[in-house]
C-alpha cells in the first residue's frame, strides 16, 4: 500500500497578492444614535410627512410650479391632522390578521391584503372539509346514517330541540327519553354533518344543544311524575321550587341566540364557537339540577338514581349539594338555584317543626290549646287501682323523631325535648300564659342576604323579608291587581293540546317565574361576612326557635317547682325519700313492727313485738287455723306472724291489707297531724296544691309483689335466706307529668335501696335477738364451753357495731348527703325568696340530675354493678351475721346442741373477720366509700 504524500508549504512557490487597502472613506456607515428618548410616533410622523414633501416637490419639479405661501402654511398643518387622527384611522383601517394594536403596527403607512396561510386548518370551512375528506375519506358503513345539512337548516331544527321539543332532524324517544335522530333505522345511528365542517366539530357542537333539550324534557317528566303522587307538603315545595327554576330556564331560552334571530345561516368557526359558549352558562346550570335529581344527560332510565322518599332525607340532600357547591365555589347562578330549592323546601320543613313544638308565627298560625287533644302520658302502674288518673292508659310521650344532617344533635336533641315538654306542659296546666299567648313570634325563614343577616343578628325580625313576601305571594289564589277581565286566563289550562306542558307553555308564568326571579335578584355571589359558613347562617336562622325552645322548658321546669301546685316535685320527692329509702321514722317503725321482730322464741313471746304485729298476728291465726304448738322452729329477725303456718312467703289478703294500713298511718303521723290538716276534713273545700299531693299519697304509694324466678334454687322462697323479702317493693305512682322526672327506671334504682334497707332491718332485728338470747346470765347459750360463749359475746358486739355503723352511714351519709343537696338546689333559700335560680335547663337535665343522684346513692351503698367485688363483700358480711343468729336461734330452741356449734360458730367468726378486714382495705384500693 502507497501513501501519497503533499507537498509542504515552503515547497510550493505561490504567488499570492496581498489585500487592497482601505480606502479612506467608508462605503456606509451608520449613523449615532442620539442620546435622548426615542419617539416612534413622532419619527413615523416625521417620515410621512417628509414622504409627502418630497412628493410634492418632485410634482412641482415635473410641472415647474414652486409652491406659495398657501401651500406652505397648508402643509404645516398637515402634521397636527396626522397626529389627532392616527388612532382613529388605526381603528377604523380592517387588519385582518390581527386586531391588536402595538408599535409595529403603525409602522403600516396604509392597509395590505392579508396573505394566505399555507396551513389547512387556517383554510376556510370548505376547503378544511374538502381537504380532511381526501386525506382520511369517510368508511362506508351500513348502520352509520349521515345526514348533511346546511347552517340554517341546523338551526331552525335545534330552536326546537333546544326547548326540549321535537324537530325536522330529531325526535324525543319515551323509551330511552332522549333525542334520537328521526328517519332511521332501528339497528341505524345517525349522525349530522354541518356543511363546512367536519363530522366530529359537528358533533361537538350539536351535543351541547341536545343535551340541554334532553335535560328539560327529563325535569318536565320529574315535576309532572312529583305532581301526581300523594306526597308530603315538603315534596310539594320542592316540586314548586324546581318548576320555578324550569319556567325561568325556559323563559331564559326564549331569549337566546338560537330563538331570537330568525335567520342564522353562518358557518364560520368563531360564529359556531359564539353560539355555543352562550349556552354555557345554561348548560351547566341543567347539568347540576339533573345530576341532583340522579338522571344525567349520559344515562339511561334504568341507571337513574331516585330522589330520597322522606321529607328528612329529602332536605338533608338538598343541602349537601348546596353545601358542595357553596364549598366549591360554583358560579353564582348554580349556587343561587340550589340555594332556592333549599329555602323553599326548609321553609316548609321548618313550619312543621314550629307546629311540632307550638311555635306560633306568621306562616303558622296559632292555634289554642282546646284544639288539640290532650295527650295522654303512658305510665307503667304496678298495681291496681280505681283512680281514673292511674287507670288511664296513656299512649307514649312522644316518638322521637329525627332531623336532618345539617342540624346539630344537641339542637336535636333539644327539639325532641321540646316537643315533649309541650305535651308535658298542655296536660299540666292548659291555660299557661305560654300556650295562651296570642303573639305572633317572627317566622323561620331561610335569608340571604347581608341587611337581612345583619337585622336578624340584632334581632330586628320585622326588617327581614327573605322569601316569605315572595311566597306568600305565590301562594295567594289570584296575585295582585288581578281583576275580573283576567279570570279567564286561570282556565287557560285546559285549552291546551293532549300532551302539552303548562311550564314549557308558559301559562301562570308570574307564579312561577316571580319569586325565583326575585331570589336572583337580591341572592349575594358570596356569603355575608356575620355568617362566613352554612353552619353560622343555620344558626341564625333557628336562633328564634332555639329561644323558644328555651322559654318553652323553662316554663315546665317553673310549672314544677311551684309550691301552689299539685306538681311540686320537691314533696313528692321527699314521699320518696320518706317511704322509699325509709328515712321516716314513723314509717321505718312501723314497717318494722309489721315485717321484722326480735323476738327469740320465749313461751311468753307476746311482749316482744308490738301491737301491730300482734295484730297481725292474731288475723294469721284465724286464717290459717293452725294450733301454735303445730307451728315449726320461728326464723330469727323476721316475724313470727309472717309465718303462722310455716310456709313461706306469707299470702293471704291480710298482710296486704295491714301494709296498706302501716302507710296510711305513717302519712297521718308525719305529714297530716303535723300539718294541722284533719283526716276528715271537708272534701268539697278547697286545698292548696301540698295538700293535695299528701291526700293523694295514699293511693300512690303502695306494696308490690316483684316477679322472681321459681325454683329450687330460689332463695326468696327460703325465710332462712337473706333473699327472703326481695320479693317485697313499695311502688311510688307519680302524677301523669311527672312521670319524666320520676321514670321508672328511676323507681328501680329506688327499689334496690329499699330492699338493701330491708336486709340491713333483718340483720339489726338479728342482732336484737341475740342480746334478747344472752340477757339472762343463768341461761347461757354455751354454758359449757367458756371459750365459746366469750367468742359469741365478742362476735355479737363486733356484729352490732358493724351494722350500727353501716346502718348509719347508709341513711346519713349515702341517702340524706346526696338527697339534701338534691332538694336544696329545688327549693328556695328562704320562705319569703320570690326568686329561684335553678340550674336545669329543662326537665329532662333534671331528670339527668335526679338518675345521676341516685346513681351516687347506688355507689355509695356498693350496689352498682361495677361495684360487684366489693359490694359482694359487704353483702357476704351481712349473710354471716344471719347465718350467726340462725346458729344461736337452733341452739336456744334446742335443735342444736352446743358442742356442735362450736366449730361452726369459729369459721363464722373467721370468715367474717376476713370480708371485713378486707372490705375496710378495699376502700383504698377500689376508691369506693365505705364508711
């Protein structure tokens, strides 16, 4: 392989000639800028003002004419015309490439013609056409119908569709409602080709006005189908509101582009795009009320979503969407016809709730109370009687209702309370001042606007109008100014062809138009600044129904704390206290003569119980007609007349004849002798409300048998058993309005009090007998065993100051500490106070605070069920001490000897050592008072 090698540069001889020098002068130059501010329009000016000089003087040059003076001072002018017209001839010289004007834009001395682009789509609409349909020609497909129409036959078919009507090009199909298109096959679809544009511009442009007419034909199928169904008078606003809004859409169409002009024939791009934003607004509109009544442009019957079927679903869901739109920030007009339709709808809401709870108002009127039946109260009796009061069988209360989700749970709670202490109050006292009030409180009205915000938060509810002029006026027979020459036009109706609608006709256009076109008027694009949120408007809104909520319970709870009435709750709690805690001492002494005895089984055992009791138990006898020397071993703490067979438990009308006998007595010694009031006193005489309450405590307190398992296992059935009397209650029958501070449920928490009290009565009865047992010093239980009998003598004292001081921390500590601060907080300080300051809201707070109390009652008597392990202790105590006094009875009536109680009477005393000991440690541990 050979390379060829080149020459070097000093090998080669050339003769290369130097460059010409520069010469002097330069062939061009270009001028210096002057350093100051450059002025284009003067420049331009100046240019053409020298441009037409020059002009000129080549003209004169060439005629040989010089100019005079004329035409000098004529040319000085010149520049003043130019420079006061310049802009005026800009703007009227056509550019039709680009109309904004800018500094090169004056630079043009006169108009061009445009060039022609070279790009297709900047092409007119033909030859655009033309040139996509040679490029990409259309398929030839059987089931694709293409119709090709001009502009103005497109037009005038969707001035019908539009309206939601059917054209020369599309028909409404029921089955599918929607548009489809007309001459078709039926396995064919149909599509329109404007001529001058491409198939999918066309239908781009076509959709937006078929969607609109679909979603006016499906609002006019919603409001007929909620017409012709029985609903509520919410549903019935509702219907109203979305026909308002459906008569101000269709007249809002009349108005449009496509129904205004009578002849639209152009097909140029921006003429196509200004037709279609102009819907728009309108589009949008019908999108979110169809998206809100569930049936959207792009779905079928069968995927509709139905409305909700009650009223409470039915606002709850309107105001959703108006609180996502609102959030959203959505254009006004879509705000604002949400906000219609909820305050139409709410309004009406709102009066069935003023109705519900007796809020008279404008929109609601007043109606007495002898117009309403009395309610009837249910109440559980427990026992027969011949009142008519406590015969009467009561339906319930109330039946708590629910609210929509915009309205807070304690304002529904404090509705549900409302309605109740109305009904409460109607059968306490039916001519209350509150009742009988003729006055007309403002009505709940959903508002808007900021002046009425602002007059509402100063409570000056004469100056708020929101929507109640506007419907009261839609709902008046004949509007204003209607006169005689006008009544044939309510009859136009029934004029009309079969199918037809009365909102795409137009007929009743002011009743249907005017208040919506009022509320869009005065609606605000945003929120007042007192209320930023729905939830502060919402507030406001229910501010006067929430007030007269307040006054509504206030009235009740003064009602029952009034001492001139039969309703005093302070007496009748103190009945309570009284019987069913056993804190009267008549009472207690009497029940105790009756159930209880310490009677220790001597031969001459009539002295150890009272004359009660021997009462009692001289009837026992003449019933059952049982020898006494018949009768088996007596159960130590309870009384012997009880049991006058041995059976147990005792039955018979007797003993519910001497217990209704032991309560009246005790109410005779307590209450009538002590008030100076005399059993016989004139019954036609007029009492005071106390009075009243303490003559009908005879027949609303009373013994009842509870209803407990039967069994071999059930120890009620045993009197050896604690459990023996727990099926003994007393039951308290309140008066019909009481029955919400003094329920049932409250009633069973004071029954566990009352059979704890009566096991704590057996037990003192039991260690009563055992110092009867041990009083006579010749006659010891365990005369043999020394060490025995100092055990009995020490356990009988450790018993009774266990149970003295149980029984005292019971009734001192847990009943009276709580109790008396109870009743402190009804009653006045003083006999001569005339104020009160209670601090319940309504009864049922207080009724919350009378459960609470007896709850802590409960606790403080470890007989809550969370207090199991340590109630169970002290309960384990008190079966000890039984069992103890059951071991001693046996050795005294001599079924036991006392060798063989030696041991037994050691492990009793062993166990109870150990609860107690731990009974007193649990106090630390568990935090509960003992004592």
């Amino acid at each position: 392989m050979s390379f060829l090698q080149l020459p070097s540069i000093e090998m080669l001889d050339l003769a290369l000639d130097s460059l010409p020098p520069l010469k002097s002068e330069a062939l061009h130059q270009i001028p210096r800028l002057l350093d100051k501010p450059q002025n284009p329009i003067l420049d331009t000016l100046r240019f053409w003002h020298n441009t037409k000089r020059r002009d000129q003087k080549e003209s004169n040059s060439v005629t040989g004419s010089t100019p005079n003076d004329e035409e000098c001072v004529h040319a000085g002018k010149l520049v003043g015309i130019v420079e006061t017209e310049i802009w005026s001839r800009a703007y009227s010289t056509p550019i039709q490439q680009s109309a904004l004007m800018s500094w090169d834009a004056i630079r043009v001395a006169r108009a061009r013609p445009p060039h022609r682009s070279g790009f297709l789509t900047e092409q007119s609409g033909n030859d655009t056409t033309a040139g996509l349909y040679f490029m990409r020609p259309y398929l030839q497909d059987s089931s694709l119908h293409r119709k090709y129409v001009s502009a103005h036959e497109l037009f005038e078919s969707l001035r019908w569709t539009v309206a939601g009507s059917s054209s020369a090009i599309h028909i409404w199909d029921a089955t599918s409602q929607k548009f489809t298109f007309r001459g078709i096959l039926p396995d064919q679809q149909g599509t329109i080709v404007l001529i001058g544009n491409d198939e999918v511009v066309s239908e781009s442009f076509i959709q937006r006005f078929l969607s609109i007419g679909t979603l006016i034909r499906r609002l006019d199928i919603c409001v007929s189908s909620l017409r012709t169904n029985n609903l509520s008078p919410v549903f019935h606003a509702f219907t109203h509101s979305i026909s308002s809004i459906l008569a101000y859409i269709m007249a809002t169409l009349s108005n449009s582009v496509l129904l205004q002009y009578q002849r639209l024939e152009t097909t140029s791009t921006h003429a196509l795009t200004a037709i279609w934003v102009s819907y728009g607004g309108l589009y949008a509109e019908l999108d979110a009320l169809a998206t809100f009544c569930g049936f959207e442009a792009g779905l079928s019957p069968e995927q509709y979503r139905s409305l909700p079927k009650t009223d409470i679903d039915l606002v709850s869901h309107i105001y959703g969407q108006l609180h996502w739109h609102v959030d959203k920030q959505s254009p006004q007009s879509i705000s604002a016809q949400f906000a219609y339709i909820f305050s139409v709808t709410a309004q009406v809401y709102f009066q069935e709730i003023s109705v519900w709870v007796g809020y008279p108002s404008e929109l609601v009127p007043f109606r007495s109370p002898g117009c309403h039946r009395r309610p009837r109260i249910r109440s559980s009796t427990l026992h027969d009687d011949d009142n008519d009061e406590a015969s009467g069988t009561f339906p319930a209360l109330v039946e708590e209702r629910t609210f929509p989700d915009f309205i807070p749970g304690d304002l529904s709670l404090a509705l549900n309370r409302a309605r109740k202490s109305l009904v409460l109050l109607r059968s306490a006292q039916p001519d209350h001042p509150i009742l009988a009030n003729s006055s007309l409180l403002p009505p709940i009205l959903w508002f808007w606007t900021s002046d009425d915000v602002e007059a509402a938060y100063h409570q000056q509810y004469d100056k708020v109008t929101g929507l109640s002029t506007k419907l009261k006026a839609t709902h008046r027979p004949f509007p204003e100014g209607f006169s005689s020459e006008d009544e044939m036009q309510v009859f136009a109706l029934f004029e009309l062809e079969p199918g037809s609608s009365a909102v795409s006709t137009g007929i009743d256009k002011t009743s249907f138009q005017a208040a919506y076109n009022a509320f869009l008027d005065r609606f605000p694009s945003t929120l007042p600044s007192l209320t930023p949120t729905l939830h502060d408007l919402m507030s406001l809104v229910l501010k006067p129904l929430t007030k007269h909520i307040g006054t509504l319970s206030s009235a009740l709870v003064d009602l029952f704390l009034c001492p001139t009435t039969h309703l005093y709750l302070p007496l009748h709690l103190q009945l309570l206290r009284s019987y069913l805690l056993l804190t009267s001492h008549s009472f207690k002494s009497t029940l105790q003569s009756a159930l209880f005895s310490d009677y220790c089984g001597e031969e001459d055992h009539t002295g150890a119980y009272s004359s009660n009791t021997r009462r009692l138990y001289q009837i026992s006898r003449q019933e059952s007609k049982v020898d006494t020397s018949a009768r088996t071993p007596w159960t130590i703490g309870i009384s012997p007349a009880l049991t006058p067979d041995g059976t147990w438990p005792p039955a018979g009308a007797s003993l519910s004849f001497f217990l209704r006998t032991v309560i009246i007595d005790s109410l005779n010694l307590e209450y009538r002798f002590s008030d100076g009031l005399d059993p016989g006193h004139d019954a036609n005489r007029e009492v005071d409300g106390q009075q009243r309450i303490i003559q009908e405590a005879e027949w609303r307190l009373g013994f009842a048998i509870r209803d407990l398992p039967v069994g071999n296992d059930a120890k009620w059935l045993r009197a050896r058993c604690m459990e023996a009397l727990d099926f003994l209650y007393m039951e308290y029958q309140p008066p019909e309005p009481l029955i919400t501070l003094i329920t049932p449920t409250i009633l069973s928490k004071y029954h566990r009090i009352f059979a704890f009290n009566l096991r704590l009565m057996r037990v003192d009865n039991v260690i009563r007998a055992l110092f009867r047992m041990s009083r006579r010093p010749n006659k010891p239980l365990f005369p043999t065993f020394a060490a025995s009998h100092k055990l009995f003598l020490h356990f009988r004292f450790v018993s009774h100051a266990f149970v003295a001081a149980l029984s005292s921390y019971v009734y001192d500590t847990a009943i009276r500490r709580n109790f008396d601060a109870f009743l402190a907080l009804l009653t006045p300080p003083s006999e001569d106070a005339t104020t009160r300051t209670v601090p319940f809201t309504d009864v049922f707070a207080l009724a919350d605070y009378h459960s609470n109390m007896m709850d802590d009652m409960l606790s403080a008597c470890l007989l809550r069920s969370g207090q199991k392990p340590v109630g169970d202790l002290l309960r384990g105590a008190l079966d000890i001490i039984l069992e103890f006094g059951l071991l001693m009875s046996d050795i005294h009536a001599g079924h036991l000897k006392e060798y063989q109680a030696v041991s037994d009477l050691e492990t009793l005393f062993k166990q109870f050592y150990v609860k107690t000991t731990t009974l007193v440690r649990g106090r630390s541990l568990s935090c509960f008072e003992v004592f």
